[in-house]
C-alpha cells in the first residue's frame, strides 16, 4: 500500500448509496414529451437509416457505371469492383447510415436536478509530471454542486508525477464540497491494480475514471452524472466524450482530432441512440460502484476498460453515451508512440473477446431495467434477502478466475440484489425461494466467480 495525502475542504464520510431519482430531484419527462409531436421507436430508427444507407449505395453504383466501365478496360472487371467497392461504395454505406441515424437522434435532454450525489473520480497517473498539475486543475474548476473526491492514484511512476502533483494543489483553490487524496503506490502494478485499489478507498457509489494527461471541461462532472440519471434504470456506466487536446502540435495529432471526433465520438453517439455503446473509456467514465464490483472490478490485462465494459454487457447491463460530457486528453505526437497506442487498443479487443466471446453470439446486449443496490442497508426490510446475504457470505465468496486475463477481485463489502420483473431463480441452492415481494418486483440473490 502506498502513501497516501489528502488535500480537504469537506468531510470525507462514506456515502451510503446513491441517491433515487425522487430524492435527487429528477424533473418529470412530461415536459420534455410535450414538444415531442411524432415519436420513433428505435428499431424504426434503425430501418430508416439503414434503407437510406441501401438507397445511396445503390446511387452509387448506378452512378460510377461509367467510371466502373473505365477502370476495368485498363485492368480487369474483378479489379475494379473490388477497388471501387472498398474505395466508395462500403464507406458511403457506412457514412450514410451514421449521417442518418444522428440526423434521427432525439435522445431525452439531460436533466436538471435539484441534488447530485457524491462522486470519487480515480485519476491513474504514471510518468505524468507534464500534464498532471492541468488535470487536477480542471478537476478543482468543476461546477459539480455535490460532493466529489479526487483520488491521484500514482502507478510508481519514476519522475516527478507526485511532486507536481503536491505543488499543484497547494496553489489550487479546491472547492468547499470536494476534495483531494494523493495514493502513492512505490512500484509500478499496471493501471487496473491502481483503479482497484483506488475503488477500495473510494468513499461514494458512483466511480469516474479520468486519465493523468486529461482536461475536463468545467461541466463535465454535471453533464456525465446528470445523462446517469436520465437514462434507463437499466445503465450501470457512461462513456464520456474524449477529444484531443494537442491537436495543434502537428500532422499527426491533427488526423487524430479528426479521428476522435468522426471514428470514436460520431460512432460511439451512434451507438448510444440504439442502446449499444460497446466500450466506457478509461479516459472518461462513470460506473456504479455495485456494478464494477459485480463484476470483479478491472482485469489485469492491457485493455482493461474494454474488458470490464464487455463483463457489464454480459450481465444485461446498458452503458450509455454523454456527448456533452466533454474531456480532452494528448494524443501521441510521433508514429512510434502513435503505433504503440493502436496496438494496446487492439490487444485489448482481442482480450474482450477472449474473456467474453459469448456476446458474439447473443441476438441482444441487453434484456430491460435492472438495478443495483446494496442489500446490507435494506436489510432491516427484507428479512429474506438477509437470510440470502448471510448463506453467501458462509460460501467464502468468490473465486479468482484462471483466464489468462484474470480479474482481480475486489472483497465486496455487501452482496448485491438485482430487481428483475421476470420469474423466481436462485444462483445458490434455489435461494431466491426465500426471496419475498418488493416493491412491485421480485428479487433474486446472484453469486458472481
């Protein structure tokens, strides 16, 4: 365990669950469904856009016959269909059908609300003396009303992350309702075992990971918590939107501007309107706290944020998609180093694979609203599901899983409950007998290995 500083300007007390979207205060949508004078289902959505994405690529052949006709009298007509084909026909399908479907999103505004709750942001930091001072600065300046903390969690970085680190925030004003600790961890782990322990020490039941070389706008706390609570109770994690900040050094970064704006935000909003954001980012997102620990937390494996998204995904979970949650981060500024984050970025896509090729063969991501909640507080009302907490914790937990990419997991200080509208089942010895009503909703009692 590393050493650890705090920077305070309000209690640090453990919080004991997130607020409900009465008691924050989440304005009713029938003022935003007011102005809505046709609504479309999403499964329409996607059939207008993909028969306007057929519909132009088929323009597009009536249109380049001539061309078509052109290149093949100087190569062959095998040639020149494969090279046209790949060169307009399947980007114009591509761009067609993500030009018409952001035309068609009309995804509920983001809430105001009269509450937020409390946030621990995790900001894993490793050889970031040259950008860390920025990102703790832009942590101090947010407009966030509810408490948050900043956790800096130091990967045995070898320069002088902590000391700038330290400098910096003896200078920031930090904010009456936030505050800031310093977690310095002497040897070098990997990112996933810092944003572990960094969920251990974290004091509230929304996490956000945000990188060490990363700038939050200074709404990005309310916008990302805030598109949380409006979504469907079924969203266990938001990805922000991440653009580049160096975009200005040279040609490189300035592809890569283009590339995390066109390629990664357009796509992931793309994604998040048919309810299938595949990936929550490490540089910018929000998880519930049961949900990450649920499923074991991060692995230990290069693309850890695809894996554990993936292991989300897997349990039914919805991730949804904050394009007004906006974070800049520095991008690679040479063709090594650029080369070298493309490679990490596709290990890690083989590893969601390796760990969880089942959702390749699933029809649907996701199965409706499910919830999250910590069945330790509640238990004084629900002798039954105490009954099931006690026999659990009497199986000595959970065991370490022998995947190459093995999560690490994280000792849950409270088993979890998950609300689901469907019939009884029980993962123990058919436990969930003992489950009574609640709510309107039967509950059932899930042990993860």
């Amino acid at each position: 365990m590393g050493h650890a500083q705090s920077w305070r300007r309000a209690s640090g007390s453990r919080v004991s669950s997130i607020p409900s979207r009465e008691a924050t205060g989440v304005r009713s949508p029938a003022s935003h469904d007011r102005g809505r004078r046709l609504y479309l289902s999403v499964p329409v959505k996607f059939s207008v856009a993909l028969l306007v994405a057929i519909s132009w690529t088929a323009l597009s052949l009536w249109l380049s016959q001539r061309w078509l006709a052109d290149l093949a009298s100087v190569t062959n007509w095998a040639f020149a269909f494969v090279a046209i084909t790949f060169i307009a026909y399947v980007p114009g399908f591509m761009n067609a059908f993500l030009i018409s479907t952001l035309l068609l999103d009309r995804k509920p505004p983001c809430r105001t609300l009269e509450s937020y709750p409390g946030v621990s942001i995790l900001v894993a930091a490793y050889n970031e003396a040259a950008a860390i001072a920025d990102t703790l600065t832009s942590l101090a300046a947010q407009d966030y009303s509810g408490e948050y903390e900043v956790l800096v969690l130091n990967d045995g970085s070898s320069d002088a992350t902590v000391a700038r680190a330290r400098e910096a925030l003896e200078t920031l004003r930090i904010p009456p309702n936030a505050s800031v600790r310093i977690l310095d961890f002497p040897v070098n782990r990997g990112k996933s075992a810092v944003l572990n322990d960094g969920l251990r020490a974290a004091s509230h039941d929304l996490i956000i990971t945000i990188d060490g070389d990363s700038w939050v706008r200074h709404d990005g706390l309310t916008q990302i918590v805030g598109r949380l609570l409006s979504d469907p109770e079924d969203t266990q994690a938001v990805a922000g939107a991440v653009m580049v900040r160096n975009s200005r050094t040279n040609f490189l970064t300035r592809a890569q501007e283009w590339d995390y704006f066109h390629g990664i935000a357009a796509v992931k909003r793309m994604q998040g309107m048919y309810h299938g954001t595949l990936v929550a980012q490490g540089a910018f997102s929000l998880y519930r706290r049961a949900a990450l620990e649920q499923v074991g937390g991060w692995p230990e494996c290069v693309g850890e944020d695809i894996v554990v998204s993936w292991a989300l995904l897997k349990q039914d979970y919805r991730i949804g998609y904050a394009d007004s949650a906006l974070a800049f981060t520095n991008v690679p500024t040479t063709f090594r180093q650029f080369a070298l984050q493309r490679k990490r970025w596709s290990r890690g896509l083989m590893e969601g694979f390796k760990a969880h090729w089942q959702l390749i063969f699933r029809r649907r991501l996701s199965t409706g609203p499910t919830t999250l909640t910590p069945i330790s507080r509640p238990a004084a009302r629900r002798p039954s599901v105490a009954l099931a907490h006690l026999a659990i914790s009497a199986r000595g937990g959970a065991q370490a899983s022998t995947r190459r990419c093995r999560s690490t997991r994280i000792p849950f200080e409270s088993e979890l409950t998950r609300s689901h509208s469907g019939r009884r089942r029980c993962g123990l010895h058919r436990l969930a007998r003992c489950v009574a009503r609640g709510d309107g909703a039967r509950r059932r009692v899930r042990r993860r290995t």
